[in-house]
C-alpha cells in the first residue's frame, strides 16, 4: 500500500554546524514542506489532513517535537488518506 504522507531524511539545506538531519514531508509524491530541528524538537511544515465530515482538508500543526512524534501522527494520518483514497 502507497502511504500518502512519507518523510525523506536530507542533510540539503543543512547549515554547516546543524548536527541534526533535516526531513522532507512527502504528500502523494510532492514535496509538501520540510521539517528542520529548532532548539527543542522539530518544526517547519503542517502535517496535511484529511477533511472532516464536510469540511476541506486540514493541515495538522504537530508542534516543536522529536521525529518520532511526528512519524507517530504520520503513521496515525495514512490509514485515514488510504480510506479517502480508495
């Protein structure tokens, strides 16, 4: 199953003492926006949402936080794409 949002790891971009890899945020296979780590979690790009009854798509602000919790609402948002999708 294609998965609608993917995060690509990418050091492009990157200041040259930024220790931390930057994300590209993937929707559909169209760069959707970039997250980048800012001093206490990572930030950057709305997380794209599916509409809720009636409403147009959503985009999901996650906040300063780690890849993992974004990966986490990433792994949350797919099966919800893959219902509309289909």
């Amino acid at each position: 199953m294609k998965r609608a949002i993917e995060l690509i790891e990418t050091r492009q971009g990157c200041a040259m003492l930024e220790q931390r890899p930057r994300y590209i945020v993937m929707f559909r296979g169209q760069k959707h926006g970039e997250l980048y780590f800012n001093m206490t979690g990572y930030t950057g790009c709305y997380l794209p949402a599916p509409a809720t009854e009636g409403n147009s798509p959503a985009a999901l602000l996650v906040g300063e936080r780690s890849i993992a919790t974004y990966r986490r609402e990433i792994a949350r948002l797919n099966p919800q794409w893959a219902k509309i999708d289909h």
